[in-house]
C-alpha cells in the first residue's frame, strides 16, 4: 500500500483519500474480526475433569441438555400450535441456536481436554448427543415447514430415544462414582 503525498494536484489528493479510506476500511475489519474471537465462551483452561470432579460434570452436563432440549420443544409446541412455522424458524435462528452454538463448543472443547479421560468412563454419549440436538432443531424446524407431521414423530420418537441415553449415563456415572468412594474411602 502506498500512501500519495500532499499536493495540490487533484489527482493525488483523490488518490491520498482513497488510501486513507481503504486503511481505515482495513482497520474496521480487523478490529471486527479481532472482536469476533470471543464469539464462543473459552472454557476454563485448568478444567480437568476426573473421579472428585466427574459426578457433578456429569449432572451439569446432562441438566443443560435437558434445559435446551426442553426449551426447543416448548416453542416447537407453541409454534405449531399457532401454525407459526415461521416464527419457530426465528426463534430458533435468533435465540436458541446461538446460545446451543456456544454451549456445544464448551463441551468439544472439554470433551477435547479429556478425551481419554472421557472414554474411560463412558460418558461420551453424553456429548454425542448434545451435540445431536442441533440435528434435532433442524428437523423440527422442517417438520413444520412443510407441515409434515411423519417427520414430526420420527424426531420425537428420536428424543425419547436419546433421552432414555442420557438418563443412562446419569445413573452409570453415579454408580460408579459411588463404587469409587467405596473403594477410595
């Protein structure tokens, strides 16, 4: 990039304007890029999940997901009873997808740290399926767009299918944390 010197000569004070604004441009973008970097909440670097800490991660964990679970299928519910299939659409465009987006790169992200860790104690279907939900959100938001209702059961029988998953990996995670203090009084 070159910058034009001051002059009366027209065209290089057209030219010096133009660079001034193509580097201010170049700086708007950087500064917007830059800033978007904290998009996604950056999970605490010293989080190490192990067996005094994995119970509580596990019910957290499973507790957001039936929160988000629960929040989708409240306003799937709403909007098709409204026949809004539109207003489903923004609401999970708007909202809930951005809030799910950030919530799901935390858990990769701890699911990255630990995965050893995680497949050892058989959690990881735990994460498979929050991350499902996006999958979830898509298909109830096409099950009411085309108002098809086949769709419509085939994602809630999928729900209940991946709610009974995530209740069970409540219940292993429990057991054997409970069998871990017994054995580590």
């Amino acid at each position: 990039m070159k910058f034009a010197c001051y002059s009366l000569n027209t065209k290089q004070t057209d030219r010096q304007t133009f660079d001034y604004k193509f580097l201010l441009l170049w700086i708007c973008i950087s500064l917007s890029l830059a800033s978007c970097d904290n998009y996604f909440e950056r999970p605490d670097a010293t989080l190490r999940l192990n067996n005094e800490n994995i119970n509580e991660f596990t019910g957290n964990f499973a507790h957001e997901y039936f929160d988000k679970l629960d929040r989708l299928l409240v306003a799937f519910e709403t909007y098709k009873k409204a026949d809004d299939s539109h207003g489903f659409i923004d609401f999970t465009n708007k909202a809930w997808d951005r809030e799910y987006t950030n919530r799901n790169h935390y858990y990769q992200t701890v699911l990255e740290k630990n995965h050893l860790y995680i497949s050892q104690k058989s959690i990881k279907p735990l994460f498979d399926k929050f991350e499902e939900l996006l999958d979830i959100g898509l298909n109830l938001k096409y099950s009411l767009l085309n108002d098809d209702e086949a769709q419509s059961q085939t994602t809630l029988t999928t729900i209940k299918e991946d709610k009974r998953v995530v209740n069970t990996v409540i219940v292993l995670t429990q057991m054997k944390a409970k069998q871990h203090a017994a054995a580590h009084p």
